[in-house]
C-alpha cells in the first residue's frame, strides 16, 4: 500500500508519498496548479492492460412504459483497444445494475450494436448501469449510464395553490392544478390521481381522495393563521404536499391585548410576508444575549449575502 500526499504550504501545493514508517515524504509533483487544493484522490485499484477492449460506446438505458419493473439498454461493442488499436477479440460484457452483475453477453462482436432487457428488476426505484468490456489480456474500461428511476412512481407537487376565504363567515376556497410530473421522474399512474386536503396549524385533515383541484372548508370556528396543505396521492403512494398561502380566519380578538410570542400558539397569531420574495424577511428569535425572550427581528446579517431589493418586509397581527 502507498500513502499519498496531496499537500498545500504557504510554499505552494505539491504531490508526494508518505513512508509510512518514517513518516518522510517524498514529492512526485509540485505544483498541483495555480493556487490549488486539493481535497481527494482516486487511485486505481489496478491497472489495465492497453490491449483490453475501451469502453462500450453510446450507451442508453431508459425504464420500461407504463411503470413495468424493466430497463432497456442499448449500446455499441468497442471496436478499440485502451490503447487504441483494432480490437482483434471481445470475449464477454458484463452488465452490472447498482454494482451487482446482473448478465453478461458472451462472444460480443466488436463495433456491433446490442440491446438487453433487465426484466429482474424486483421493485421500484433508482437504478445505474455499468458495463465492462473483457478480452483475454483482462477488463476494459468502464461506462455508467445516468441515474434513472424504474416502476411506478407517486405524483409530484400540485401547481398554483391557493387558499382564499369570503367575507362574511369563516368559510375558506383551496383550489390548486394538478401535477405535471412525478416525484421521481418515473411513470406515474395520472388516471388513479386524487387528493387529502389538510388544515393547519392543527394538521386537521378535512378532505380525502378528492377527485376535483378544489375544496371548501365550512369548519372553522376559532381564530387562527390558517393554511392547507393539499396531498396528490396514486394508489402507488403519496406524493409531496404543498402548502397554500396563509389567512387569519376566525372571530377578532378583544382588547386590550399582549403578545410576547413565548408559545407557538401565539406566534401562529402573527403572519410574515416576504413581499419582495428575496429570501430576506422577518423572523421570530429568542435567548438573545442569554435571556429567554422571544421576538420578531430583521437582521440581514444573519445571511450569507448581502440583500439586493430594496426592504419590503411585512408582519400582520391577527384581526383585533
């Protein structure tokens, strides 16, 4: 085994190896570039011999229609050595899924096209494909298809949700779009699509497996700062919620009246709006300097860049 050294000094960076009983170092290469450090290397395990074949060439792998647990691969047989030259003989390919060998082709013809079907795919998920080329003189190199997911997928997000309320009452409207798109980029059963709606801050579920992109809610009694979140669902699974706009909904509250923010039910009474929709806004604090004190600051130091909108930072009260 070797220990390699990738050094930086204010001397500059440099390449060595370490004796690991003396602890002496020795350099291979310095510098390492302008100004460069560097966090990892990768040292090959072992080498490979220039006559074994290069790597497969155009390889694809996409998911079987319709959520099947397949993939289909296409690729073209090196016709080349690593070294370059006309590759005389190419004994097998070995199909490799998530780094398990799942097949191999054997007596491949070089520069021909081929296809495989992985049909042992068990469940859903994410898979990669990695094949390697093999002749007489030992493995070729390489090559990864992209990561891609297999099966059926759950619904992604719900677009445009909004919570609106009527004038008199306490009555609220959610209404949203349907998803476009899966959670995971796969197949996903749009026929099977339906929907909870869920009230918060009391995560009080008022709809489910709802089949329209709205919804009324004729429950609320008490004031609060409300808001929904609505669930895509496919008999697959769920998919990711979103969450609509926030309302104080309920009666007014009396006067006189204190808020300290000490307890989540009297910060839910206060409702942020980042108005400029720039990331900067107000946010709810406490133990400054050791006390036990909550309250609502602006600070733009807390961030790791400067603003670049001019303020435009709101925090309404709930109705008195």
């Amino acid at each position: 085994h070797t220990l390699y050294w990738a050094g930086f000094t204010e001397e500059g960076s440099f390449l060595a190896t370490v004796d690991v009983e003396t602890g002496e170092a020795t350099r291979m290469a310095t510098p390492l570039g302008a100004n460069a450090e560097i966090l990892a290397l990768h040292v090959p395990t072992a080498t490979q011999s220039p006559d074994a074949p290069a790597a497969v060439e155009n390889l694809t792998a996409v998911a079987g229609e319709h959520g099947t647990l397949t993939a289909n691969l296409s690729w073209t047989n090196p016709s080349r050595t690593i070294a370059g030259e006309v590759l005389t003989n190419l004994t097998r390919i070995d199909i490799y899924r998530n780094e398990e060998i799942v097949h191999t082709v054997e007596n491949p013809v070089a520069g021909e096209t081929a296809q495989w079907t992985d049909n042992t795919i068990e469940e859903s998920g994410y898979v990669v494909y990695k094949l390697i080329p093999s002749n007489e003189t030992g493995a070729g190199r390489a090559v990864k298809s992209d990561l891609f997911f297999v099966g059926r997928d759950v619904p992604g997000q719900v677009g445009d949700p909004v919570m609106t309320k009527e004038e008199e009452g306490y009555t609220t409207h959610i209404n949203w779009s349907a998803p476009v798109s899966s959670v995971n980029g796969g197949w996903w059963d749009a026929d099977g699509l339906t929907y909870d709606v869920i009230r918060h801050p009391e995560n009080r579920t008022i709809a489910e497996n709802l089949l329209a992109t709205t919804c009324t809610d004729e429950t609320i009694t008490g004031l609060n700062a409300y808001y929904y979140e609505i669930v895509p669902k496919t008999p697959d699974g769920q998919g990711i919620g979103t969450l609509t706009n926030k309302m104080f909904v309920g009666p007014s509250r009396t006067l006189p009246y204190f808020c300290n923010f000490s307890t989540e039910e009297a910060r839910n009474m206060w409702i942020i709006d980042d108005a400029n929709h720039d990331g900067y806004t107000w946010t709810f604090g406490h133990n400054y300097k050791g006390t036990t004190d909550w309250f609502l600051e602006y600070n733009i130091f807390n961030y790791d860049v400067q603003p670049t909108l001019a303020a435009d930072e709101w925090f309404f009260s709930a109705p008195l």
